[in-house]
C-alpha cells in the first residue's frame, strides 16, 4: 500500500456570483488537536451509600471553540469576498466564523457541500488503491 505523507494544502473552489475558497478536510491530527483544545477533563467524586468513594472524570467540551477551530482548519483561504463597503474582506478566524454563522447560509452550505465532495472523493481513492 502506498500512502501520501504531504500536508494536505487544499483545493479552490469556485464560489458562485465571485471569489474562490481554498478549503482541505480535516486530517486525523488536526482532530486529535481540536479535541485536545477543546476538551477540559473535570475530576468529580462519586460517594454511594454502601461503596467506596471514587474519583471520576467528566469531559466539557467547549464547542464553540471547536466550531472556530474547524472553520480554521478547513477554510484555508479566499479571495475576492468584499463586505456592503466593496472592501474586500480579510480571510481570518474571525470572519471565517462570521461567515459561517451568516443568517443567509449560502457560504456555509457552500463550505459543507465542497467538504462532504473532498470527503467523498478521498473515500473513492482510498477505495480504488486497494484495488491495485
């Protein structure tokens, strides 16, 4: 089996009525390092009438933190998106989140329809190298 070890640096696509969007899917590591980011382990004791008191572990996930941090993740770049002032608008984590929470969803359904294609196209390569 061979395997790709390059960075994945993403794909363009065109947005439509103008711009472009670079996006990539995310990789097992930058999940692992979401959810590490994400994740705060809280140690609570448990004392039940009769058994012994121990000491369990409940996970909080900040999950508005992992939503900008996926957005960042998969929104690389764009070009040509300018704001009601024809000021183009700067591809940074702000605006990534901005553009995602948009009352109009058309970037957002945008984004998800492209990544759920690199998803798909990735499942199909896999697939065909293990025909070979």
């Amino acid at each position: 089996m061979i395997f790709d070890l390059t960075k994945q640096e993403g794909v363009w696509f065109d947005f439509p009525g103008g711009g472009k969007v670079k996006l990539k899917t995310l990789t097992a590591d930058d999940y692992m390092k979401i959810s590490k980011e994400v994740t705060e382990n809280k140690p609570f004791l448990v004392d039940e009438p009769g058994k012994l008191p121990r000491v369990l572990n409940h996970e909080i996930v900040d999950t508005n933190k992992q939503s900008i941090l996926i957005n960042d993740a998969t929104i690389l770049a764009w070009e040509g998106f300018y704001d009601v002032n024809e000021k183009e608008i700067p591809c940074t984590s702000e605006n990534k989140t901005i553009l995602m929470r948009l009352n109009d969803p058309a970037f957002r359904d945008f984004v998800n329809a492209k990544l759920k294609m690199l998803d798909e196209a990735a499942k199909v390569a896999k697939e065909d190298e293990g025909k070979n």
